[in-house]
C-alpha cells in the first residue's frame, strides 16, 4: 500500500474552502452595530445572517452526500466552492443599491440571498474530510487529516472574528469587508482543480474498502442504516448540542460582551485566544487519537470540563475582566477542537461499514439544528 502526495493538495483544497466559509458565514454577526447600519436593520436581522447558514446546511446537506456518492469529492467540492463564489459576490454587488432607514430593502434583500446561496456551499466542505481521509490517508493519518479538515471551519470562525472587527470599523468599511470575503471565496475555488478525486490504488486495507463501500452502497440506504443505530444517535446528541452551542456562541460572542463595555476588537481577542488553544488541543489530541484509538475516554474528559467552562464564561464576563474571558475562551477552545476530529472519527468507525459521509452528514446537521436552536433561544433571551 502507498501513500501519495497528492493528497495534500485535496487537504489543502478543503481547508481554504472551509476558510472562505468561515469568512462568508461571519461576515455581519461579529460587528453587529456596523453591519446595522450597512444594512439598515435591526439586530435580530444581523443574526439571522448566521441562523441562514445553519438552515441551509440542514436543506442542501442531503444533496451534498448525494453528489459525494454519484459525482465524487472533486466534483462535489468544485460545485460547492463555485455556489459559495457566486453567493458571496451577490453580496457584494448588493453595496451599489441605495439603502436607506426608510428604504433599506433592495440591499438587505440581495444581501440575504447572497447569503442563503453562499450557505448552501458549507455542507460540501463540512462532510467531506473524514470520508477524503478514509480513502486518501492510512489508519496512522486518518484521524489527524479529520482534525485538520474538521477543526479548518472552527479556526476559520475564530480568525473571522478577529478580522472582521479589524477590518470593519464603521458602516461605511463595510463593503470592503464583503468584498475581501468575496475575493476570498474566489481565491479558494483554484487548489480544488488541482486535487485528484481518488488516489490510483488505496493507501491501505480501510480505503481500499472505503472507495469499494461508496461506489456500491446508495448514499439513502447508508443514511437509514446510520439512523437506526443507537450508539450513533447518542453520539449525535453530544456533537449536536456542542458544536451548536459553539456555532451560536461565535457568532454571538461580540453581543455578549458589547454591554459590558468590550468593543469588536476586544471580541476578536477572545476569538483569538480560542484559535491558538484550539489548534493546540486539536493537534495533540489528532495525533494522540491516532496511536492509541481511546475515543470514548477522551470524550468522557473532555465533554463535562467543555460544559464546565461554558458556565464558567457566564460568570467573568463583567466589566473589567478582560483577561479571566480570555482565559475562560482559551480553556473552550482547548476543549472543543479537541473533540471535534474525534467524534467524527467515532461516528465512522461505530457505523461501520457504513460510508463515512452518511455519518458525518448526519452529525454536522445536528450541530446546525442545535445552533439554530440556541441562536433563537439567546437572541430572545437577549431582547
């Protein structure tokens, strides 16, 4: 069995489109006051833009397993990356309609229908890494090259807003902001035209069955069979609950801290802090997940000291604490992108042999009906 280069490339390509969504998907929330004035509307419209991406994923996830499983991941990945492009410049074209308080609608309305297509994109490049590492990498690789392609999309929210805020300082920075996501998206489609769909003989005994599995069994009957196993359904639960917590909770997170006197810069830093805490929790836990396959035990540490810090962060954001939330951010970012690659992976081998991106689908649409959930609960809690 061999291993080849190339698949860097593929891993690369998913990465930078997970990047652009992150981009794309954070645009407005973080900077909730500029993004008001943009657009002329009220906050519950500025989180909407966020609520969109989540209902999308649920709408186009099932047919992004289907091209998975009839057109392959290049094809897949192309298709989403050129409907991400198109949606993110719609947004943009939308800067040259007039808006104002008594007439805001032609730019909040093409500016939302940006945003539903651009969302329409994620569910290609949020299933795909643990179904491209069954088949590109070996049982070695395959959980780091998951923690990779999964934690991208974290790390991509958390840099979003911290550059955002950065970059869009008043209603009027706010088209330069929606034209740096557009040139983003753009930038991102070039590496997927470089990747090969599959390698021209399997890395290993699991991929040679993987790339065996995805071309017999229809994508449907994969979803009932993962459907029907309660092992799987718990573990959707937790990813669930998680990563929708953490979605609503970086896109919500400048709101929360705005009232006691922190700016969007300051809300960066606390996204900043959960980037480098993140990736150095993902990349020891992918690595060490690798060798020693304990993915229940790693869980059952990390899920109660994740919830134990979401009540923590309740209690220090208050005026004056600016370094106990950051503090706080860091230790949730340590624990979330931690998990992350490894309830995948957990969700791929308790299905087995079902094809990994029926189990991923279903995870990441849990993650997203969650999140939406919360995004309306704490916004109504919030007015």
């Amino acid at each position: 069995y061999v291993t080849y280069k190339k698949r860097y490339v593929g891993l690369f390509a998913i990465v930078l489109l997970n990047l652009a969504t992150g981009f794309v998907w954070l645009t407005y929330s973080p900077v909730a006051s500029a993004a008001q004035g943009y657009l002329n509307c009220d906050n519950n419209i500025v989180n909407l833009t966020s609520i969109l991406y989540f209902v999308a994923y649920l709408v186009m996830s099932p047919a992004s397993g289907w091209m998975f499983e009839k057109k392959g991941i290049k094809k897949s990945l192309l298709f989403g990356a050129l409907i991400q492009l198109v949606g993110a410049w719609l947004r943009y074209f939308a800067n040259f309609i007039e808006s104002t308080p008594g007439n805001s609608g032609g730019r909040l309305a093409l500016t939302l229908v940006g945003q539903v297509i651009a969302a329409g994109a994620q569910p290609f490049f949020l299933n795909v890494p643990p179904k491209f590492a069954a088949v590109w990498f070996s049982e070695n690789g395959r959980t780091t090259a998951t923690m990779i392609g999964s934690v991208s999309n974290a790390f991509a929210a958390a840099v979003a807003q911290l550059v955002i805020p950065a970059i869009t300082t008043s209603p009027e920075t706010m088209a330069d902001s929606v034209l740096i996501c557009a040139i983003i998206a753009t930038v991102a489609v070039i590496p997927v035209f470089f990747m090969a769909d599959r390698p021209p003989t399997p890395p290993s005994p699991s991929a040679a069955e993987a790339l065996l599995e995805t071309s017999e069994e229809p994508f449907w009957v994969s979803l009932k069979k993962v459907g029907k196993n309660r092992q799987f359904l718990i573990l959707m639960f937790v990813f669930g609950t998680f990563v929708g917590f953490f979605n609503a909770f970086s896109s919500l997170i400048a709101q929360f801290s705005e009232p006691f006197g922190y700016t969007a810069n300051d809300a960066g830093y606390f996204g900043a802090a959960m980037i480098i805490a993140g990736l150095v929790g993902a990349g020891i836990a992918g690595p060490v997940i690798d060798r020693n396959k304990q993915y229940k035990l790693l869980l059952k540490c990390m899920v109660p000291v994740a919830t134990l810090f979401y009540i923590i962060f309740n209690f220090v954001v208050r005026k004056d604490m600016f370094i106990a939330i950051i503090v706080v951010s860091a230790l949730l970012g340590l624990c979330s992108f931690a998990m992350l690659p490894v309830i995948l992976e957990l969700g791929v081998e308790c299905t087995y042999p079902v094809t990994p991106s029926s189990s991923t689908s279903l995870l990441w649409a849990s993650g997203q009906l969650f999140a939406v959930v919360f995004l309306l609960v704490l916004g109504a809690l919030q007015d």
